[in-house]
C-alpha cells in the first residue's frame, strides 16, 4: 500500500448432596465461555470479531496470529474459542488501540499466552493508575511493548514485520483518549481504527482520558483524505466499513464542531436541541451512554463527553 506507506501510516463449591450428573452440569455451566462472539472476514488473513464491547481484529500470518484489542476477561474463553474457528496458530502478539475496559479486559489472561502486549505509552501510564486501586491478585495485563511518549502530540509509527506480515501502528495525537492507536495492514488495505471511529452510536470523546473532540476529527479527516478507495475498515463499535462510511463520519464531526462554533453562547443542551440529528441517522445516542448533548459537551469542551456514571 504505497499510499499508506508514503504518508506515514505505516501496528463453588459444589454441594456434595447433588447427584453426579447434576454436579457436572453445573460445572460445566459454570466453565462453558459465553457464546457472544461472531466471526466476519474482512479481508484475507484479516477477521474482525464482534462480541461485547470493541471490535476485535485477529490477523494470520504464515506462523503467528495477532489480536487487535480483546474486550472483557470473563469474555476471554469464548474469544479464544471464535479465534480456533479460523486458526490455531500461537497468537504472538496482542495489540490495544487504547486503555478502555472493553478493549483491554482480556489482558490479564492473554498476557500468559502472547510474546508480548503492544500500546501506545499512555495506555500503560493509566493501566497503571487504575491498577493501583484494585487489589495486587487482580492485577495484570500491562503492556511490555509501548511507543511514543506521554506527549500525546507527539505523532509515533512503529512497523511490525512478522513472517509474511507487515502491520503499522500509529499514533497522531490525542482523540477518543490520549492514546489511540490505528493499526493498519497495507498489504491488505485493512485498517482497525479502534474508538476513534464509532459507526451506529454517537462517538465518545473521553475528555478526562485525555480525549479531544477536535483531534479526533483531524485524525480523521487526515486519515481520510489519503486512504486507497478500496479500504476496509474495523470501527472500534459498529460493522465493518470502507472509505464511504469514514467520509460521511469526517463529514458528520464538521457539522457537529461547525454547529458549536456558530452558536458560541449556547450550552451543549441548547446545542443538542438545535441540532439536526435526523440527518444523521448512522450515529444514534444512548441514554445510559453519549446522548447529543454529551456529545457537544465534548465538542465545546465543557464535559467528559458521556453521561456520568451512577
């Protein structure tokens, strides 16, 4: 992909009064993974796989395979069961787009599994942080491998060349958090853009994470004006996309800023009730989660960019 390559993308106890039989199926209830994880081929060697939480990205190379993030731990078995559906080769290495729980939950377990966990340093920095509080048994699932600094200006790339393979890691800046990582594969013209594409629900800007409305949109916007027109793209939530699909998402945060910035004297609840959110049916809201007016909190830079947690 000389495009990419040319622009800088570039990676219980059981009561013993039960009968037997009873005592094993209550086992293996408790043992069984959950069945939530669905498999879709992106491109070839390339998967995404949806569950609950991000997307995950499972890449097969001659030897190895690599996952793209790996949602929650109790979800772990039944993550490894989908990725034996298309391979079983060792998976090598573990790659988080960020520090989210839905994407890094697996970590502790993986980590006993992969030659190594890759992050951008700000995801290790507040693992860290949020490890701290949690008791020592719990803890787990840091990144061994991390680029750039805590600097989230600083734009970092790192190439991974593994067997046949070659993965591209980048980081522009601060956006849904101060450590995104898009990971993109140009042999295959296939890129995983982690929480800094939403398709189907309104994007979180997680501001107290270091996220920033205005860097996320010129992450992609920048990101969509070199991409081939043949892209396949892995959101962080929502289906599989291309090129399309990222033009109308660069499309639809210009409104949201522009909106902003023409009604300067408006609150993000005023914001979000002159907003014309019908015409943009692909980017829905979720009470518990981001509505429009999160959302403009986010973009005028007067909130965390979610409804707060009870």
């Amino acid at each position: 992909m000389r495009v990419l390559s040319a622009l800088g993308f570039a990676l219980s106890v059981v009561c013993v009064t039960l009968p037997l039989r009873a005592h094993a199926r209550h086992h293996a209830a408790e043992t069984e993974a959950p069945k939530v994880h669905r498999v879709e081929k992106v491109a070839e060697n390339v998967y995404c796989i949806f569950g609950q939480g991000g997307n995950i990205g499972l890449i097969v190379t001659a030897k190895h395979a690599v996952l793209i993030d790996d949602q929650f731990e109790r979800l772990v078995p039944g993550l490894l069961a989908a990725v034996k559906t298309v391979t079983d080769k060792p998976i090598k290495y573990l790659i988080n787009t960020h520090g989210h729980p839905d994407h890094v939950g697996g970590n502790v377990v993986l980590e006993k599994q992969v030659s190594a966990i890759i992050a951008h340093a700000n995801v290790r920095k507040r693992m860290v942080t949020e490890q701290a509080k949690l008791d020592p048994a719990k803890r787990g699932g840091l990144p061994e491998l991390s680029l750039g600094s805590e600097d989230a200006k600083e734009r970092v790339r790192l190439n991974i060349h593994l067997d046949d393979t070659e993965i591209h890691l980048l980081h522009m800046g601060p956006g849904h958090t101060d450590g995104d990582v898009i990971v993109g594969l140009p042999g295959v013209h296939v890129m995983h853009f982690g929480d800094l594409f939403f398709l189907g629900m309104l994007p979180f800007i997680d501001a107290e994470g270091g996220g920033s409305f205005d860097g996320l949109l010129a992450q992609v916007a920048s990101v969509a004006a070199w991409v081939p027109d043949d892209v396949r793209i892995i959101p962080g939530h929502g289906p599989v996309c291309g090129k399309k699909e990222l033009l109308r998402y660069r499309d639809f945060l210009l409104t949201v800023q522009a909106h902003a910035k023409a009604n300067p004297g408006k609150d993000p609840a005023a914001l979000a009730t002159s907003f014309d959110g019908a015409a943009w049916p692909e980017w829905k809201p979720r009470p518990e989660f981001v509505t429009w007016e999160t959302l403009f909190s986010a973009a005028t830079g007067k909130g965390p960019g979610r409804v707060a947690r009870p």
